[in-house]
C-alpha cells in the first residue's frame, strides 16, 4: 500500500457515500516509524501527521516543522496532564480529550497562552476498562462542561473494540456527536476507515498501510 493507494480508497469511499471529495482529511499516523519514512512522505506533499506520544513528537517534529512549516500535527494517543503545556506548543489537533482533570488544564493553559489547539473528546464507545474515553452516556454532559470552559471542541474521536464490527461503534459515535452540534469525526483507521468514511468520518488515521509495519523502539 501507499499513500497514493490510500488518498484513492478515500476519494472512491467519498464519492460512493455521496459526501465532497476532499471533505475526509488523512492522518498519517507516523508513530514509532523512522525519521526517513516520514521525511518521505513529507516529500511526497502530505502535510498531516498522527503521533500517539508527546515525548516522541517532541523529539521528531520542531525539525521537521522548520523545513515544512505549514505540517498539521495532530495528537491521537493518551495525553498527561504534566506534558499538556507541550502538546499546546507542539499540535495543531488534540484528539484524546478523555476526562474532566485534563479539560481543566487545557482551558487553564489556554487562558495563560491565549490559544488553544482543536480539540477532540474520546468517547470510549465499547466501555471498555482498559481503555480511556468518556462514556457514550456522560458524553453529553462532558461536552458541555467542556464548552463551558471554551475548550475549542471540534467533534468526538473514538477507538473500537477490536473483536467488534467497528460500523456499530461509527454510528453511535456520529449519533452523539449530530445531537450536540458536532462537525468532527475522528473515526476509522487502516482496516476500517471506508466504512468509518460511509458514517461520516471527517478524519481517518492511517499509518501502517502509509509507512509499512512499525519499528519499535530499541531497549
């Protein structure tokens, strides 16, 4: 696979659920992968990137951000609230706004800067113990606390189950996010992205069928 594979798929996925094409923007999820394979895809002309740690992204991205100056990055993993002041310098998009703890501190970093990224609230949809996300049935009242605090929120991000059909969760992710008057889906990544496409994802993470399989870190 490759980028121009998966920039097609998408455009086919668009077109047959009748949305505009170019209405699903591509993550590019470049965790864990090499520099090289990023710097190849930069030159490529793809601009949006996925990391799922603000330590790694710290350590890959200012270089890169001087030569492309215009890349979007967007934070899909967990986020700390002792690194949230780094990923307010750092990413254009947070998609893993999950609890109450970590709302308060972005909207009080954000009073002190003066910006704040979009932001994404995860919605653990399969209520999963292991997993982070707010509940699919606290979600609303999260959704307003967290406008209450004017945390930019663009929409609703969520993980799958992944022994589930991921469709189910895609539509009650998009039914959540309709009766709270959200654009933003962040749903669908390299096995399932059509089907999240045909539910209405606005953004889809792909990163394996983009970059190759992973390189984990040595030690």
């Amino acid at each position: 696979m490759s980028l121009q594979e998966i920039s097609a798929r998408i455009t086919k996925a668009e077109t047959a659920s009748g949305r505009d094409v170019g209405a699903v923007k591509l993550i590019a999820v470049s965790k864990v992968q090499p520099n090289e394979r990023v710097a190849e895809v930069l030159a490529l002309g793809h601009r949006c990137f996925g990391e799922n740690r603000v330590q790694e992204a710290v350590g890959k991205w200012p270089e890169f951000k001087l030569q492309y100056p215009d890349v979007d990055l967007h934070l899909i993993g967990p986020l700390q609230t002792n690194k949230a002041r780094q990923a307010l310098d750092l990413f254009s998009t947070i998609h893993s706004v999950d609890r109450p703890k970590l709302a308060n501190t972005l909207a009080r970093l954000a009073q002190e800067v003066g910006t704040c990224p979009d932001l994404f609230i995860q919605v653990n949809t399969g209520e999963e113990d292991q997993k982070a996300g707010i509940l699919p049935t606290e979600a609303d009242a999260f959704i307003a606390d967290c406008r209450g605090l004017d945390l930019p929120i663009q929409g609703l991000m969520c993980i799958p189950p992944v022994e589930e059909e991921p469709s189910l969760h895609f539509a009650l992710l998009a039914k959540i996010a309709e009766r709270n008057g959200l654009k933003g889906l962040s749903m669908g990544m390299s096995s399932d992205f059509e089907q999240a496409i045909a539910l209405g994802a606005t953004h889809v993470r792909v990163g394996s069928a983009i970059f190759g399989e992973r390189v984990k870190p040595e030690g």
